[in-house]
C-alpha cells in the first residue's frame, strides 16, 4: 500500500511538471496581447525535441494554436477534458486518455487557465502515455509484481508487463467497483492476462488517476508453501529435539518447545520474534536463528519504506525548488520589461537636459538642470537595478583578479559603512579568478555592505571572505559541480526570520521602513550570480548575524585592465553617423547632441529603412542602432546583415533591453541611457579600429588558395 501511494504522488508529479511549464508559458507577453503567430513559435521552439503538443483553445472547445500543424492552418474543436468528480487538494486540470487527432497516438493532457486579450482561453500540453512508463523505470518493483497506472476512468496509461499491449484496455468491473468506493484498498480480481491476482490501488491526490499494485496467487501460494516448508522443519527439529531431551529431563521440555513454536509462529506470520534463553542449548540455537531471520526482515521492510520516504521527500523538494524558479523567472521578465520603456523615457531626459545644459547660460537654470541630471541618474541606477534582477542588464564582463579588485573595493567599502563599523577582508592565498560585470560586482558587495551596517545601526562587526572551493553535484541547490570562489559578507547584526529569508532575494522585499529602501538589493546580488552561472545564499539567525555568500564560477581567461580613459572634454568630432531609432523623440535629440560635437548625422527609423538607405548610396562611417525595433531585422540582424554586405563598416548597438545580444558577441554596445559624450568617444574608437583593421593602399586583402 505504502508503494502504491508513493507511485501515485510520483505520477502527481509528471503532471505538476507539466502544469509548471505551462503556467511558466502562460506568462508570454506575446500570448496576453493577442500575437498567436509569435506564441505560436515560442511553443513550437519549447517542444520542439518532444512528442509532446501544445494547443490553445477558447472555451467553447476551438483550438487557436496547435504546435502539431503550422500557424494559420484549420483547426477542429477538441473536448478531451471532462470533469473529474474526484475533490482534489489542488487545482490541477488532467484528461483522461485519448488518441490524439493528428499523430493518432494514445495520449493524455494537462492544460492552465489563460487570459488572451481579455478573453479566457485554455492552454494545453499533450503527451503520449509512453512518457508515464519511466515511472516504473525509476522506481522498479520487485520480482513478481505487477505495477499499473490508470486514468481516472480505469483505463490503462502504464504497465509494467506487456505495456504496449494494454495500454487504452479498461480495468476489470472488479477493479472499477472498487475503484467508486473508495480512493484506496485491496481487491481480489484478475488481470487483463486473466492471471488470478490481489491488488492494492491507490489514488493520486490531484490528478485523480490510481495506481495499482497486484501480487498473483501463484506467488502468494509459493510464500505460503515456503513458510510451511520452513515451520514443518521446524517442527521436524522439535519432535528430534524433544526427543532426546525428554529422556533425560522429562517434563521440563515442554515449557522452551511451546515457546520456540510460538516463536516459529510468529515468523511465519510476520511478526517479530524477541531473543530468550531456555537453557537447553539445541532450543536456545534454532531461537537465536529465528531472532535473526526476524531482524533480518524487519531490517529490510524499515529500508525498502526509508527508501520510497525519501524518494517522495526528494520530489517534494524538486516540485518546491521548480516553482520558487518560476516565480523569480516570471518577477524578472516583469521588472525587465517595465526596466526596458523606462530606458527610453530615460534616453530623452538625458540627451534633453545634456544639450539644455551647453545651451544655458542662466546659473540658475544651469543649477536646475544639474539637479535634474543627477534625478535621471538615481533612476538610471535604479533601471539597471531592475535589468540585473530580470538578467536583461547590458553585459561588460571581463575577468577578474580578486587579489587587487578586493582591496580596492573594501575603501568604498569603509567610507560606505562609517568609522564606527570595524570592517575586515579575509582573503585566501590563490583566489581563482572569475568572469563576471566589474561594476555589478562592486554594487553587489557595496548594496551587502550598506544593508550589513542598516542591521548593526551603525555600530559592529563587518567582514568580508573570499575563498575557493570544490563544489559536488548537490552540495548547494541551483549549483553543478565544479569550481567556485566564495565571497562572504558577514555581520553580527539584528539577523533575519525564517519568514525574511524565504523572500530575501525577491524584488521590492524589504525589511527597512517605509521610504528607506526599494527592497533591489539582494535581488540585484541574487540575479549577478545566476547570470555568471553561479548562485547567492543566505544564513541569518535573530541576534546573531547575518552571512550572504555569492558563488562565482572559477574562470580560465586572463585578467585584463578595467579601466578606460574618459572621453575628453570639449573635443569635436568627424565623421558620418548613421542613427537608427525608432523612438521619434531618443532620435531627434541623440541626432541634435552629435551634430553639437561635430558629426554628420543621418537618422532612419528602421533598420529596414537604413539598409535602403545604404543600398541606395548613403556615405556613412559608423552606424549607431537600437536593438529592438518594429519591422524585419533588429538592430542584431542588421549589424549581422552589414558585416556581409559592408564588412569594413563599423556598427555600435544601443539598448535598454538587450535580449538578443548573444547573437552579435563581437558588435561593440552601450546601455541606455548612455552619456552623449561617451557615446560619441564609443563611435570615434570604432571608427579608429574600422581604419586600422584597412589594408594599406594599393594592397589587396589575402585570398584563401583552393
């Protein structure tokens, strides 16, 4: 019965896993506003190396997408769910088998609620049955037993005996009464083989579906006619022994063989038998003999029921692990696309007050506009904050060397913190190096170090420790095994709640009052070490500290300098720009402050616009694009598209949002919203380099020989 459960939950869990999938892509912008040709690709891609199908449908029963066919082909309605009359303790959403209208593959699905532009709608994923097999496969059964899963109907979805060749049968009207009594029992009934079996089923909690467990009676009889081998040689020994006992002491046996039989009794019964001594030593032997037998199976029936515990534990754990990822997931596509508009409104305020700053005259406006500057700056910061949780933030990695990136780091470290607060670096000898943003790094450690000094009130112990170590698969969740650098900061401060811990590193999680903190913090360090490949941790206890560890993938490159020389100040500019952007008023402005340094500037609102331009004639030296634009090609595409077409021309890419930036690794980029002087020292450094990479005149490129 024990097994029974345990395999119902697991069956549970193929479903849950599926749920979980469909909930993560569930949250698709592109499915919300209504584009079924994009969500229609997305699901394609997510199931593309499965047999599994995804389809979405209105309530009446219309399939909208199904990845089996292509976008825009006709699809039929479809009524594979029905309602279950089972109370489930979660809302989990399962059919029962059917054959599947394309593949005509025996199948069963799971589906999600959905909201499309305002209109509810259904999503859901199909599998065939063959996909529920492997749970025998990882949690075999022993020899002689029969392990079945049905659908909520009775119909068979696995087995462990001839699977393709029951599976769609229904169970035996035996097996279906049962089956409507009660969600778990024994009955006595035969199988689809019409092999005599008693049967154990129970029933899984959320989807509803049963799994059974039969034992033939061919097997029980060859139990039973052991046991009463066993208990006739028993026996056997005690006529011998009484025997020659009773000759010499007569009635004295009886008492120790009563006892060795009730003993022998028990075992054959299952029960446990306690160690005595009789006094006579033939007896005492065959007790002894019968204790350990007995121990020897209890052992094995605590270990087999330690082992399923523990396998339902783990997938517990796993279920519990999958869903805190997909809730961190979906906050960080939240906070990234909120993060990518506010760049751009961000772009226009700081170009705006840029060229209203060279244009004022007024001290007064000027101490205005300096204001203002520094306002977009904080919500630059605070952007790039979002970006980092949302693992959308421009990237500037570079490889590290701790050993001189620490020390420097602990200066701001202590003017951050204050005199009052004794701060410490413990670093090992031969700290690996790591890839990873310098500057994210600094504001990581700097946002521990300011929330460190918030929880000692001013007052206390902070030190940082940075070492190696050999991580084993399994040793930290969310971390393979491998090489890592640890970076700790730890304080002796107020300490965290169970409670606190478990929402630390959410977005806008804050234990400060109101007003004194956006609650980004932990949520920035957090998404730092996913983006590297590593993970953060947290240990807090209340009145004794805190301990947040950063784990950072050891890196194999070589470290190089981070700093570049600012651009210089009042310097003038030649050259033509090619600006590509689709925002009207980012356009304008960006254009009017490069004209101010002493560029040309043609703009296009479209990288479709901009390759006309170019194949029309247009003489440019660099191109500055956004990444994300309405038409054909991204700002990615065209930087791809002109270093087929015009290899020796430079291309620098812009963009708050920079999701596909992967596929153009080598093309110089700045984040928005970037400084105009610093954009245009950018555009005059790719140029140099466009230049320097020419052949000199009158030299041809080399030719590869055939």
């Amino acid at each position: 019965m024990e097994t029974a459960e345990a395999l119902s939950l697991v069956t549970d869990r193929e479903m849950a896993v599926r749920t979980a999938l469909l909930q993560a892509l569930s949250i698709s912008p592109s499915l919300a506003e209504g584009r079924l040709d994009q969500f229609h690709a997305e699901a394609r891609r997510l199931v593309a190396n499965s047999a599994s199908t995804i389809a979405l449908t209105r309530e009446d029963g219309q399939q909208m997408v199904n990845t089996r066919l292509d976008f825009g082909q006709p699809l039929p309605k479809t009524s594979i769910f029905r309602p279950i009359p089972i109370a489930t303790q979660r809302p989990l959403i399962v059919s029962d088998l059917y054959t599947g209208p394309h593949d005509k593959r025996l199948s069963f699905a799971v589906r999600v609620p959905v909201t499309v532009n305002g209109q509810p709608m259904k999503l859901g994923l199909g599998s065939p049955v063959t996909d529920l097999q492997h749970i025998f496969r990882q949690q075999p059964l022993p020899k002689g037993w029969l392990g079945v899963v049905l659908d909520s109907q009775g119909y068979v979805a696995a087995r462990t005996l001839d699977p393709e060749k029951r599976a769609g049968q229904r169970a035996s009207p035996e097996m279906l009464e049962a089956m409507a009594k009660a969600n778990r029992g024994v009955v006595e009934t035969k199988t689809l083989d019409g092999v005599g079996v008693f049967t154990v089923f129970a029933r899984a909690p959320d989807s509803g579906w049963l799994v059974l467990i039969g034992l033939s009676r061919g097997e029980l009889a060859q139990t039973a006619w052991l046991a009463f081998g066993v208990t006739l040689c028993v026996s056997f020994v005690f006529i011998v022994v009484a025997t020659l006992v009773a000759r010499r002491i007569g009635g004295s046996i009886v008492l120790p063989l009563q006892r060795l039989r009730d003993d022998a009794l028990a075992l054959g019964s299952g029960g446990l038998v306690q160690a005595s001594a009789s006094g006579l030593q033939d007896v005492d032997i065959v007790q002894r003999a019968l204790v350990k037998a007995s121990e020897e199976r209890t052992g094995h029936d605590q270990r087999m029921r330690g082992e399923i515990e523990a396998a339902v534990a783990q997938a517990r754990q796993a279920q519990e692990a999958a869903l805190r990822s997909q809730k961190l997931e979906a906050l960080g596509r939240l906070t990234g696309g909120i993060a990518h508009d506010f760049n751009n409104l961000l772009q226009t305020m700081t170009t705006g007050l840029q060229l209203a700053r060279k244009l004022s005259s007024d001290p007064r406006g000027d101490q205005a506009l300096a204001a203002c500057q520094r306002a977009t700056a904080k919500a630059s910061q605070l952007t790039r904050q979002l970006l980092s949780f949302g693992r959308q933030q421009v990237g500037h990695e570079s490889v590290l060397d701790l050993r001189e990136q620490l020390p420097e780091l602990m200066e701001l470290v202590r003017g951050a913190v204050g005199s009052a607060i004794q701060t410490t670096l413990d670093m090992e000898e031969g700290v690996w190096p790591v890839r990873t943003d310098p500057v994210q790094l600094e504001l990581a450690i700097l946002n521990l170090a300011l929330n460190a000094r918030d929880a000692l009130h001013g007052r206390g112990q902070l030190s940082v420790r940075a070492g190696n170590r050999q991580m084993l698969s399994g040793e930290v969740p969310e971390l393979m095994a491998g090489d890592y650098v640890c970076i700790s900061v730890i304080d002796d401060g107020d300490g965290m709640t169970q409670e606190q811990m478990t929402h630390a590193f959410e977005p806008f999680f804050t234990t400060k009052p109101l007003g004194q903190g956006t609650g980004l913090g932990l949520a920035q360090v957090y998404a730092l070490a996913r983006a590297t490949g590593g993970t953060a941790t947290l240990n807090s206890k209340i009145g004794l500290g805190t301990e947040v560890t950063l784990w950072l993938p050891r890196s194999l490159g070589r470290t190089r300098a981070l700093d570049t020389p600012p651009p210089a100040a009042d310097r003038r500019y030649e050259g033509t720009v090619l600006l590509v952007e689709d925002e009207a008023s980012v356009r304008e402005l960006t254009a009017q402050a490069l004209e101010d340094l002493g560029f040309q500037v043609v703009t296009a609102p479209t990288a479709d616009h901009a390759l006309d331009l170019l194949r029309g004639g247009a003489q440019v030296d660099v191109v500055l694009s956004d990444i994300v634009m309405p038409g054909t090609r991204s700002g990615v595409d065209l930087a791809r598209t002109l270093k087929v077409l015009k290899p020796t021309l430079p291309v620098v890419l812009a963009s708050g949002y920079p999701d596909r930036i992967a596929e153009a690794p080598d093309v110089p980029l700045v984040a928005k919203p970037y400084d105009t002087d610093q954009l245009a020292a950018q555009l005059a450094a790719a140029m140099d380099l466009a230049r320097s990479t020419l052949p000199p005149a009158g030299v041809l490129p080399p030719v590869a020989a055939d």
